[in-house]
C-alpha cells in the first residue's frame, strides 16, 4: 500500500485551480464580505451608518433596523449563490460551530419563498447541551443563544456546492453565562480601551478610541493525502505517536527560506486567493525549517477580528489542501525530531488616529505614553506569567515549548539593546544616550541599508520587536482568542495600577510624578527581563534563581485559569465560575487527547507494527535455521540480528502492556484532576517507551513488511 501510495504521489500534477487568478489582490479582496461599500449601496443612509458605528464598536444596532438590514444581507448573499444562512461562533471546543438555516418560509402549502428577518439576524437559538461548559451548564439545560457580533464582518463560505451566509456571533447560555471564545475579547478590549484611554488623557495625546491589533504568523506542515490516509494516527490524531527519524532531517537548513515545490505554491496561491475573497490580507508565505513546513502571516488587524480570520484561514488551509490531494498538518508536532509549528502572536495597541502606542517613532515629541506603557506590560508578564503559561497550555503544545525550536515554559520578556540602556538609566537615575543608527558597508556597490536598533532574539517567549510584542508560545491548532483576552485584562490592570500612583505624585510636573512610579516598577519586573539565549541550560538555573515559574507540564498550568490573581484581573470580563469551567474543560481536553493518542498506540502497535516484526521474526529464524543445517556452522552475526529484534519484539509487549496498564489506571480516577495527574505523570512517559521500542523495530524490520508511511516519504514525497 505503501508503493502504491508513492507511485500515485509520482503520477500528480500542479492543480490547475487556484494556480493563478487575472484579478489582482485588490480587486479580489473582501468581495466575498459584506463590506460597506456594500452596505453604502444596499442600505439607507441612517441604517448604513448605524451598521457603521456598530461595527466600531460605537453603537448598538437599532430594532427598527434589522430588517432592513437582514434584507440587504439576504439579497447579497442570494447573488453570491448562498442557499442557508448562519450564526457563525466559538464554543468552547478550540474550533468553530455552525447550524445552516435555509433562507425558505412557506408561503402556500405548494410554495415557499426566501425570507430572512432582523429577529434571525440579530439573535440564534442552538443546543448548548452537547458544547463544553465546565459545569456552567448541565445536559438537560439545552438552550443556548447566539448573538451577531457587527464588529466583525459578515462573509459567504463555500464549500462542496453549497454557499452560506455565515454571520459572526458569540455564544451565551440561558443564564448568560459566557460559552465562547468572542466575547471575552470583545469585554477585554474594552478594559484595555479605558485604561489606554486614561493613559493618553494624562500624557496629552490626543484619542478617541484604542484598540489591541494582532498579527498571526501561522506554521503548517504538507503532507501528500495517500501517504497520510495509510496513517491514523495523523488521521485521528494530527500527529505521528510513532515514526523513526529520516535518514535526512533539517539538518542541512535547506529547507529554510528554500524555493517553493510548484505543487506546493499551487496549493497556497489558491488558499491565499480564497482567503483575499474573505478579507483575510495575508502578505508573506515561505519554507519553515523543517521538511514540508511552511508558514503564511497577514497583515496587522483589530485583535478580534485578527483571531477570527485566523480560524477562517486554518479552515480554509485544511479543506483546500484536501482539493490537491495534499494535507494541511496544524498541529504543534506532526513529527519527532523536527521543529514543530507555533502561531506567533504580533500585540500592539493602536488608537483610532491610526498611533501604534508601542512605536516610539509616531509620537517622537511625547513618548511618556510609551515608557509608561513598556513598564505596565513588563509588570504584567511578570506577575502573571503562570497565566500566560495557561493560555498556550495544551498536550500538543508540550512536545513544541523548550524543544529549541520554540521558547521554553519559563515567560520572560526581550526588550532589545537601545529600551535595556534606557530602562537601565532610568533605574540607575542617569541620563540617557539614544543609541544612533548605522550605516553598513558591505564593501559593495548598494544603496544604503541601516542597522535597526535592536537585533531579534527568536529564543524569546515575549520579545518586543520595535513597534509591537511578539509572543512566541502559542500553538499552531490553538486559538488566539484566550491569549489576547490576557493580554488585555493584565496590562490593562497594570496601567491602571501604575496611573493611580502618579496621579497621586507629588512632582512639580508630570514627569517628576511618573518618573518614581516608573522607576519603582521597573525595579520590581526586572527579573522578568532577559536578553540572552532562553535556549540554555544556564538560563533554566538562572531563572529558577530569580522565581520565575517554569511550568514544564500543561496541567500544572491550567491551575493559573482559578487563580485569585488571575480572577482579579478578569474582573468585568469573566466570572470566577466562568474561568473555572475554562479550566475543567481544558483538563478535560489534555485527558481526553491523552486518551486518544494511548488508544491510537495500542491499536498501531498491535494490529500493524507487531505482526509485521513477527512476520520478519519468523523470516529471519527460518533463513538462519536453513543456512546453519546446509553450511554446518555457527553465524553469530545472523543470529545477533535475531536476537536483537526479538528482544525489541519483547521489550514492546512489555511497554504496551505498561501502557495499557496506566491508561486503565488513569480511567478509573474518579475526579478529572486526577485522571489528569496520572495521563500527565505515568500515561504520557509510557507512550514515550512505548514509542521508543516500536521506532527501533522500525529500523530493523524488512520495509516491504512495514505498512506505515516513513518519515522519509511523508517529508520529501511530494
């Protein structure tokens, strides 16, 4: 089967759709969103410009006008080929939820017509039993609603023949208890909004608005369909439990930046042409490190609608591949002993005059705002860095975090050469000397190229960049949404922290007030900041040195979602009883993932990895015999061979009965705390010798007998 997938593979072509389209970017931008030129054309003016404000975040839609605009949207969507409407939202799965509503009503008992009204626009009625709640809900509670949120735009999907109006929403239960993802963001922005805004009043910038943005870099891997369909553990589980290391690996860094295979560009001009449709402004595509890994980043957008074009994209990634026969592999660590893939979140805060408050060159006369909000953030990671540990918090993501590919557990934060002189100064009360630029001299004839004021440190978890934060941490499957709801709600409480101190000062001006506050926050976060290589193992003592916490394992993390740190901050955003069903559910997906990766070992190993060694067992016993009788002597080379994969034959059944052993250890745990102890503290470690013993059996067993698709094909058969 192996062959046949291989010679399949040898026999494709570069599809043709998605190849190239006539239309440039910008005129194939947004044309599949419910823009507002559109909405300009379709709506009255009072109704457009409330739709506007809305979308801004400035008004509620008024009742007397969702009909209007149902109608509009229904027509549109009509011309677009859409058949079914929805209320597109984020439970709390880690992926998206939809229910498709015809647009029909009857109009006679032979005769329907399309309708759509301003009450189905406005509000949604799903099953909220079968979502995750945490114990917010029980399974009889069964009514949940969705609600449209304007501030992110509605789009059409296609997908196999079918068109839908999909209408972005949050979700909330019957007692208004929050069930997605959406609407944290949207309350912590508004935390973020108010403390920003209290900010920029005290320092005499002018604004009416501030928002977070985001940019998401997303890291893929490429995998041809026939070769990935011969595995399932990539089929149930997205990643290989078992698979010996190519001969060839990243070593040689070839990939890196490497020119694009043609069937591969194939596939990405026609997700990023899809995705322009959407109004996702994706700008840069390249070769990642590792064999079949790639990466795609956008454009910098509002926080929130930022998380939500991510999705659409992940989507939109995975159900294309499937159109060239490839497969888009999102999770954090497809395959042992090669980079895995993260999603590197971009943070910044910009204002509605269009100021990145994180650029000290928007605002070069007054950079107060800036030293003031550097200082806020560096407090923030540092007091809740078990927290942000919890919003990248996965199974998957524990094989990526310290794996020298990504940053490790710990949570510090990079600041750069020229902001560690100026914090330095200020903490040292000495005036500063601004670092100049400079101009390279390559020895060669080029126009001049200048020195940035600080280099990057990739080893870093939290490294600002020159105008934004760049969180490393994140997985590749996971959402940004809980990431960035963080983010807002503890610099937010920072900010206001650090401004109740200096509007108290007793300085002569503002900045004999802010300097002391400033100076004393600095001196606390100091500990938090480092500059080197996170890589280390001399970091990994330092930082223990400075109590900095390292949380190795993702269940430990969880603990942070219920902390009383944690529960302050979210103040106004979520509930006590709100986080800790975020923190239920995300134990009970780290113990069901364990679970299903056990069962997928267990089954691999014994219904295909162990009949295959015996089979070559069985080979090799028969050959030596026979040679032995015929030749009348001793071979200790052969018979080493057999000894060797019949010990490795051995020791397997032992670690699956071992496996075996702890996974019914972990299912009879009564509590989902401790069924989580033991799939993180025995199951996990056993899978691992199990994984070991079945890798080597690889190795050595005749390839013809091997039914899974080996590393070397998966990675360079394309």
């Amino acid at each position: 089967m192996r062959a046949s997938a291989i010679e399949k593979i040898g026999q494709r072509r570069v599809a043709k759709e998605g190849a190239g389209s006539p239309t440039t970017s910008s005129e194939s931008f947004g044309t599949h969103v419910f823009t507002r030129s559109v909405m300009k054309k379709m709506l009255p003016k009072d109704v457009y410009h409330n739709v506007v404000n809305a979308m801004e975040g400035k008004e509620q839609i008024k009742p007397e006008f969702a009909d209007s605009i149902a109608v509009a949207m229904k027509e549109w969507a009509i011309e677009h080929g859409a058949t079914h409407y929805s209320h597109w939202f984020q439970p709390l799965t880690g992926a998206t939820a939809e229910k498709h509503d015809a647009f029909i009503d009857l109009l006679s008992p032979d005769q329907v017509v399309e309708r759509f009204s301003g009450k189905q626009l406005i509000q949604g009625e799903p099953d909220a039993s079968s979502f995750p709640s945490g114990g917010l809900r029980s399974t009889y509670e069964a009514r949940g609603y969705t609600g449209w949120d304007p501030t992110s735009p509605v789009f059409v999907w296609k997908a196999g023949d079918g068109v839908t109006l999909c209408i972005p929403s949050v979700f909330f239960s019957w007692t208004g208890d929050v069930l997605d993802s959406k609407i944290p963001i949207l309350r912590s922005d508004k935390k973020i909004r108010d403390a920003s805004l209290r900010l920029l009043k005290l320092t005499g910038i002018q604004a009416s608005d501030v928002h977070s943005t985001l940019g998401m870099e997303q890291e893929y891997f490429v995998v041809d369909r026939a070769l990935r369909d011969l595995r399932p553990d990539l089929i149930m589980a997205g990643r290989t439990v078992f698979g010996a290391e190519s001969p060839k690996g990243q070593e040689l860094q070839d990939h890196y930046f490497g020119t694009v295979k043609d069937r591969i560009l194939g596939y990405m001009c026609h997700f990023e042409e899809s995705a322009l449709r959407l109004g996702i402004p994706l700008k840069t595509r390249h070769n990642e490190v590792a064999p079949a890994q790639h990466e795609v980043a956008p454009v910098f957008e509002k926080a929130a609608r930022a998380v939500d074009h991510n999705i659409l994209l992940m989507e939109l990634m995975r159900q294309i591949a499937l159109k060239h026969d490839l497969v888009c592999l999102l999770h954090e660590k497809p395959f042992q002993g090669l980079n895995g893939s993260g999603k590197h979140c971009n943070w910044s805060l910009a204002t509605d005059r269009g100021i990145n408050l994180l650029d000290p060159t928007d605002t070069p006369e007054n950079n107060l705002h800036f030293l003031i909000l550097l200082t806020a953030i560096l407090n923030a990671v540092h007091k809740h860095a078990a927290l942000l540990r919890a919003s990248v918090a996965s199974a998957g993501n524990d094989f990526r975090l310290g794996g020298h590919e990504a940053p490790p557990a710990i949570f510090s934060v990079y600041v750069g050469d020229e902001l560690q002189r100026l914090i330095d100064s200020i903490e040292k009360k000495q005036p500063h000397v601004s670092y100049k630029k400079r101009k390279y001299d390559l020895g060669i004839e080029l126009s001049h190229l200048t020195q940035d004021n600080t280099d990057r440190n990739r080893t870093s978890p939290f490294a600002f960049t020159g105008n934004k934060f760049e969180f490393r941490a994140l997985g590749s499957s996971q959402s940004g949404a809980m990431f960035v709801a963080i983010m807002n709600v503890i610099v937010a409480e920072s900010l206001h922290q650090m401004l109740n101190e200096i509007e108290k000062g007793k300085g002569a001006n503002l900045i004999e007030s802010a300097m002391p506050v400033i100076r004393k926050y600095l001196k606390a976060s100091k500990d938090v900041r480092f500059s080197g290589d996170n890589y280390t193992q001399e970091w990994l003592k330092e930082a223990k040195m400075r109590k900095l916490p390292n949380i190795e394992k993702s269940f430990y993390a969880f603990d942070a979602l219920k902390a009383e740190t944690t529960i302050k901050a979210f103040e106004g955003v979520l509930t006590q009883q709100e986080l800790e069903s975020r923190y239920e559910i995300q134990v009970e997906t780290y113990v069901n993932t364990l679970n299903i990766e056990a069962n997928l070992m267990i089954d691999i190993c014994r219904t295909q990895v162990l009949p295959a060694a015996v089979k070559q067992q069985k080979e090799l016993a028969k050959s030596l015999s026979l040679c032995q009788k015929v030749g009348g002597r001793k071979l200790p080379k052969q018979l080493a061979q057999l000894k060797k994969l019949s010990n490795t034959i051995e020791e397997t059944l032992k670690r699956l009965d071992a496996l075996e052993d702890a996974q019914a250890k972990a299912i009879k745990q009564k509590s989902l705390k401790a069924k989580g102890k033991v799939f993180c503290e025995q199951v996990a470690p056993k899978g691992a010798d199990l994984r070991e013993t079945v890798d080597t059996l690889e190795k050595i067993v005749d390839d013809r007998l091997w039914l899974l698709p080996k590393y070397r094909e998966l990675l360079f058969v394309m």
